[in-house]
C-alpha cells in the first residue's frame, strides 16, 4: 500500500441483550455483540459511529516514532505496513540489520493501537516483490519468530495483488505457510470492476486469508461510490468478514507526488464505507491532527 505503487460516543446506559435479527445482522458483518458493544472477531472494539476503525503506518527511518490524533476518529486498530522492507528490519533478531527501531512497548499502549496487524517481510518495488515471494516468506517466518510486543490482531503480507499480476495464483500455496489471521491487498487500476475481480480472487485466494481493498480514490481510478461497489462485490464473494477496506487519503499533487486529501476530499470516502472496517492510508504521512480537527468538523456539519 504505497501512493506510487497504486497509481497503486456510546451513551452511558446499562447495556441490553442485543435481538436475534440484530446478532445476525452483526455475524454478516464479521462482527458479534458483546456488552451492547460490536468486537470484531479479533477482539478490538469497533464503534458504529466511528469515521475509520484503523489506521496504516508505512515505517521508514522518518517516521518511526509514531503519533497522532486519529482515537479521536474512533480509530483502535494499528496496520503496519511491514517490520521488514527492503533489506532492513524494524524488529531485531530477525536476521536483518535493524540499527532504527520503533518504541513498540509505547506504541502499543496507544488508543490507536489497541490492535496490530502486523505487517511482515516485502520489498518497497512491486516488482521485485512479486518475483520474490517465496523469499519474503522465509523472512516473514523469522519475523513472526521475533513478533513485536504489541496486541496482535493479525498478519498483512506486503505483496500487494492486482489482476495484471499473471503469476498472482502462485501466492496462494506461499500464504499457506504464514500464520492467521492473514491479510492481504488489492488494488485495481485497470477497472475490470468488483464483481470480475472478486472472481479472479476466489479463484486461487485461501478462503481463510482476508483482502484490503485499496480504494482508488487517491489516483483518482474511482470515487468513492464505486469503490464501495467493489467493496459490496467482494462481500457478496468471499464473505463480509473477509473484506475490509483501505481509504486512500492522499491525493495527486500538481508536479509530482503526492499530497494530504483535505477534509473535503476524504469526507465522502468515509461516508461511503460505512458498515465496513476501514483503515486510513497512512496516518503519519496524510492524516495530521489538522486534518483530524477538519474531519470533525465536516462530521458535525
């Protein structure tokens, strides 16, 4: 999940047993009712009312020490991008350098993070990530050997998919070998459309390995809507607790690069999703306590 590979308030009563229809409205979401509360199957908290239930941080040696604003968004749930790219790791003892380590004991202790997804092995070139899968398991194992100390909720293979990737099927029997939860995530440039690329998924993805849809909306390969009919097509396929979503929250910037979505931008993005676990991309790059406040403001607007 990296910008250039994809262009690539509960009220304070006394809880009640939740009603049959609404058990399993909720089991259809991938969700069950605790304490008039929703918890994922993996134990975090995820509020209805929330604008984003995660957040993806991508390390790089600019951006380890890691804070921000996003709990006040009803973010709790931390996607890592990965605790090894390109040859150097954030976790020591994994058989890589690892001379730049995140605080992970603090980190975990943030309201953002009360759940990680840890992300494992991978290269920052799709290319040369693909063409060394097997690899990028062998490491990713000896990173789950080392796991950090944080609230594991999962595991997110960095090798992100698409329908151009011909060789793709060839993942299926590599993410056998890897623990679960498992996620992986997907991408679609090309707008083959939900319903062809939840086809081409259920045809060699394990059916216990969960997909991330990246949404498109920071290329601008689609709005909003529409991602949330690639989302709805995913669901229908593989299952609702199998599909979450990744909201871009970058933009295209004028000469190159790209830039924060304004609040404007990311707004309908957020509305689209809802019912779904989505997880902003990324936070320590694109989602700054400004735009938190602006965010906010938009919702109570």
């Amino acid at each position: 999940m990296t910008a250039s590979s994809n262009a690539n308030a509960h009220p304070d009563r006394r809880p009640r047993p939740p009603r049959r229809e609404t058990l399993a409205r909720l089991a259809a979401l991938g969700l069950f009712a605790v304490a008039g509360g929703c918890v994922p199957r993996v134990g975090v908290w995820a509020h209805a009312d929330a604008l984003a239930q995660g957040v993806v941080w991508q390390p790089d040696s600019a951006h380890l020490d890691l804070h921000g604003d996003w709990a006040r968004l009803g973010v709790n749930e931390l996607l890592v991008q990965w605790l090894a790219v390109d040859d150097v790791a954030f976790m020591a003892g994994a058989g890589l350098p690892a001379s730049h380590v995140p605080d992970w004991t603090r980190i975990a202790n943030e309201p953002w993070a009360r759940g990680v997804i840890v992300g494992l092995a991978g290269y920052s070139d799709e290319k040369k990530a693909r063409a060394n899968v097997e690899a990028l398991v062998e490491r990713s194992l000896k990173l789950v050997a080392v796991r950090p100390p944080v609230h594991v909720t999962g595991w997110y293979f960095p090798v992100e998919v698409d329908p151009t990737w011909r060789d793709a099927p060839s993942l299926g029997p590599q993410l056998a070998r890897l623990p679960r939860p498992l996620w992986i995530s997907v991408y679609d440039n090309s707008n083959i459309g939900g319903a062809a690329l939840a086809n081409w998924l259920d045809g060699w993805l394990p059916r216990d390995v969960g997909v991330l849809l990246q949404d498109g909306c920071g290329v601008y390969a689609r709005g909003p809507a529409a991602a949330r009919e690639y989302a709805d097509a995913l669901a229908a396929r593989l299952g609702r607790a199998r599909v979450r979503i990744i909201a871009e929250a970058f933009r295209p910037r004028q000469g190159g690069g790209f830039r924060a979505a304004t609040a404007a931008e990311l707004a309908p993005q957020l509305a689209a999703y809802r019912g779904y676990r989505v997880y902003l991309f990324d936070g320590p790059h694109y989602v700054s306590p400004a735009l938190v406040d602006a965010l906010l403001r938009e919702e109570a607007g």
